[in-house]
C-alpha cells in the first residue's frame, strides 16, 4: 500500500464515526437568539454535555439544531422541518411554554416523539398525545410547592399575583390563584403585564397599596431582574417574595445580590440533590464558566433519554414511541418514568423544591427531606 493512499485510509477513518457505534439523528429546538436566550444557553450546554456521554456509551448522536427565537410560528416551523426534510427520529425542545404547546400539535401529527425538557404549560400533557413526553413538573408543582412553603415558614393571609401575559405566565399563575384560595389565602391583586416593558413601577406600586403578605412573580430573566430592581425602588416589602422558577432560578438572577438575596424561587433541580448532581454542576462549571440551570440539567437528562432510546430502537419513531411510554431512567433528576395520571398523558413526575438566595447563592429550604439550609422569613427588607 502507498504511503499515499494509506494516509487518505488513515484521514478516513478520522472523519468518520466509529462504525461499532449506533447513529441517531436527534433535532434539538431552542431559544439561540431573542428575549430567552440566556435561558436556552443553559439548554444549549446541557445537550452538548449529553452528547459527550452518549458517545462514551457507544451513541453517536448528531443533532439538527433549530432556533425558534422564543416564537411559537418560528418554532412551528422548525418542527416541520425537523420532521419532514431532516427526517429526525425524535426531537427534544422546545423550551418556553407557547412554543413547546405549538410544536406538541405537529409531533402527533407527524408521529414524531417529542420530549419537552422545561416547558411548564399545563395543557401540554392535558389534550392526550401519544407522542409528546414532558421530563420537567408542570405548572401547578411551581406554584404549590411556593406556597406550600410560605405556609410552612410563616402565618401569611393574602397573596398578590404578578406575571407576564405568556402562556407560561398564565398557566403557572392560573394554578397559583386557584391553589391559593384552596389554602385560604386572599388575592388582594392580580396583575398581569406585556414581557419586555421597560416600567412596572405603577403596577407595583399599585401591589404595595394593597399590603400583600405574599408577592408571587412569574416572569423570565430580563423581567424578573426588573421587577426585583423596582420592587426596592418603590419600597415593596412583602414578607416572602416568590418567583416562579424561569428567569428567578437563573445565574444572572443570582447575580444580582442586592435584589435576589432572601427571595425564594422553585425549581426543577439543584446541584445539592445528589452526588451524580454535584459532579454535573463540577463539570458544568468547568465547561462553561458558571453555575448550571435546572434548565440544563433538564435538557441534559431529556437529550440522554432520547438518544439511548432512540439508539436501541433502531431510529425508527413508533418504536421510540413506544420504549418512552414504557421505559424508566435514572440520573441527576432521580427517576424518571413517562406516567398517564390525573388528566396528564405522559407526564414525569417530579418533586420541584424550593430554593432561597442567601449569601449570594441558592440553598434548598423546602421541603424538609431535602432541606440544606434555613430558611430567612420573613423578608427583613432591603440593605
């Protein structure tokens, strides 16, 4: 053999994939650019990290990614593609609720198992598709958990709702109001905003006129900071601040010491769960410079589940389909099983805690078996 040709033999086999390793093709739809971006950063490295596992374990995944920018259309669109001219065999995404609803359609009609990592709208798991499978707790675990918490760590007796006009929002309010009254508090407000606003000092203003012992806010990342940075501003001092999950458990929410510490949050994973999870945030911090998302962590476990799966059914769809519905995994999010119950059609059940900024990080305050630190209520104000 020429030294000639057994270069080009040796580069050959550089460039392909080991021929012992199964192939997927996995589609992967994400907030890359637009309002939620740094959200779906999060996402974006927790896929890239699974990738690197599914390899070690003889999977080797390519990923078709696709943007949505935050928008349902764009996110329709997408899917479409992923379905018809990529052929995927399963996808995992989108991440905000009004876009994980759309695509949810498409994936029954195309027959297209999908596998929601983060989106919280009820009605995702609610209208009975075969093919749709949500990892993360749906809307009314954020809101229960947050207020079962502030029940366990105080007296309060009324409750003030503000939260962006989304189908997350809404969704996620919606069941906080309706847990809220079951609990005997008293909504003395209900405010609801367009995402983007550059003032929500007269709607808080108005929120601290009415004395709430409660603030429960619903919003992603830029309005989260916002509204926190003018909650000090017009001296809105509830006893417990809570923000529902999204922009409230991010790193750039945690960042902002002087209007995150002492409010609580909920969440689908903390780094403290578990010691496979306390490796993860190791490795995620190494990568990537800072501190993981439940939202990575998610779209870790969900692009896991969907690459082995999809390796041992060979790529075809119906028998991933059918292996998801009937399937069980273990990792950083504990056990994940796709259940039929209660009016949800292959939902994850999953334990959300509670966490609370101190000291310029989160820590675990609720619920008890899983409590890392104590909880500072009430609110001592601002510094």
């Amino acid at each position: 053999m020429s030294k000639l040709l057994a270069s080009a033999l040796a580069a050959l086999a550089i460039a392909l994939p080991d021929a012992g390793q199964a192939q997927v093709k996995i589609g992967f739809i994400n907030s890359i650019t637009g309002p939620e971006a740094p959200i779906g950063e999060n996402l974006t490295n927790g896929v890239d990290l699974a990738v690197e596992d599914l390899r070690k374990k003889g999977v080797n995944v390519t990923v078709v990614r696709q943007d949505d920018t935050g928008k349902p259309q764009v996110a329709m669109s997408a899917m479409e593609q992923l379905a018809t001219g990529d052929e995927v065999a399963v996808v995992v995404g989108p991440y905000t609720s009004a876009s994980s609803n759309a695509v949810a359609k498409l994936a029954q009609q195309y027959k297209v198992p999908q596998i929601v990592p983060a989106a919280a709208k009820e009605e995702i798991t609610r209208q009975g598709y075969t093919y749709v499978y949500r990892l993360n707790a749906p809307a009314h675990q954020y809101a229960q958990s947050l207020i079962d918490a502030a029940l366990a760590f105080g007296k309060p007796r009324s409750i003030a709702f503000v939260y962006e006009s989304t189908d997350f929002g809404t969704s996620v309010t919606a069941a906080g109001k309706a847990y809220a009254k079951a609990k005997g508090l008293r909504i003395v407000a209900d405010e609801t905003y367009q995402k983007g606003a550059p003032d929500y000092r007269s709607t808080l203003t108005k929120i601290k006129a009415a004395g709430p012992d409660l603030v429960f806010m619903v919003s992603y990342v830029a309005d989260a900071i916002l509204l926190m940075r003018q909650s000090r501003e017009v001296g809105l001092k509830p006893q417990a601040f809570l923000g529902g999950g999204a922009g409230f458990d991010t790193a750039q929410f945690e960042s902002e010491r002087d209007i995150s510490t002492h409010v609580f949050s909920v969440t689908q994973w903390t780094p403290e769960s578990s010691p496979a999870s306390q490796e993860f945030e190791r490795r995620y911090r190494a990568r990537f410079g800072k501190k993981p998302t439940y939202h990575a962590a998610c779209a870790y476990v969900a692009t896991l589940v969907a690459g082995e799966t999809a390796a041992k059914a060979g790529g075809d769809r119906r028998k991933i389909q059918a292996a998801l519905g009937s399937g069980r995994w273990s990792g950083i999010l504990g056990d994940v099983k796709f259940e039929t119950y209660e009016g949800f059609t292959n939902q994850n059940k999953l334990v959300m805690p509670v966490i609370q900024y101190q000291g310029g990080r989160s820590v675990t305050v609720f619920p008890p078996a899983v409590v890392k630190a104590k909880p500072v209520y009430p609110f001592p104000g601002w510094r």
